[in-house]
C-alpha cells in the first residue's frame, strides 16, 4: 500500500520552507558580516547544495545530454562558489581571531605594566 501520492503536498511544503530558511539564513548573514554567523549559513548553504548536486547527476536518465551537461554544470558551480565563499569566511574568522589575540595580548602587556597606585 502506498502511503503518499505522486505529488506529496507536506514534502513540498516542508521543502518549501527549508529552502525559504536557508535563504533567511544566508540574507541574515549578509547583512550581519559576523564570521561565526556566515560561515553557519554557508555550511547550511554547502549541504543543501551538494546534496542537490549529487541527487541530480544521479538521475540523469531522461535528460539529453546537453541538458545533463547544463544541470550537472549549473549545480556544480553552486557547490564550487559555495566551497569557495566558505574557505574565504574561513580565511576571514581566523585572521578576526589572530587579531583579537593579539589585541588581547597586549591589553594584557599594557595592564601589568602599569605601577601600582
């Protein structure tokens, strides 16, 4: 017996909503330009779309080949700047945390330096 339908209005919403939250997530991080927030919502972004990918090459069975060529080539480069904008935010977190600890550092320098009053 067959539980759902050809069309399962529930996956698709839910897919619906999914796809509605990752992009609130990645326009929050936009706007945010906090390194922890961007690059939560590139590795969401990441999943989502090598999932995708993956999926889609596949199933190519009904496709032409330059249709397959087309899918295979347009999601690939969704995982590839996906890949690339996270190695860049993973650049800029690390260079943000280089940068508070050495500001830390020499607060902390400047502080035990001072004579007691």
């Amino acid at each position: 017996m067959k539980l759902d339908p050809p069309y399962n209005e529930h996956l698709i919403s839910d897919v619906g909503g999914l796809g509605l939250a990752l992009t609130a997530m990645l326009y929050f991080a936009a706007w945010a330009l906090d390194s922890k927030v961007v690059l939560s919502a590139l590795i969401g972004y990441l999943i989502y779309a090598a999932t995708h990918f993956t999926f889609h090459i596949r199933h190519f069975d009904h496709f032409s080949f330059l249709e397959a060529v087309g899918v295979g080539t347009g999601l690939g480069l969704e995982v590839a700047l996906a890949l690339v904008f996270l190695y860049v935010g993973w650049r800029v977190h690390r260079a943000e945390s280089a940068a508070t600890t050495r500001t830390e550092a020499v607060t902390r320098r400047d502080v035990s330096d001072q004579e007691p009053v």
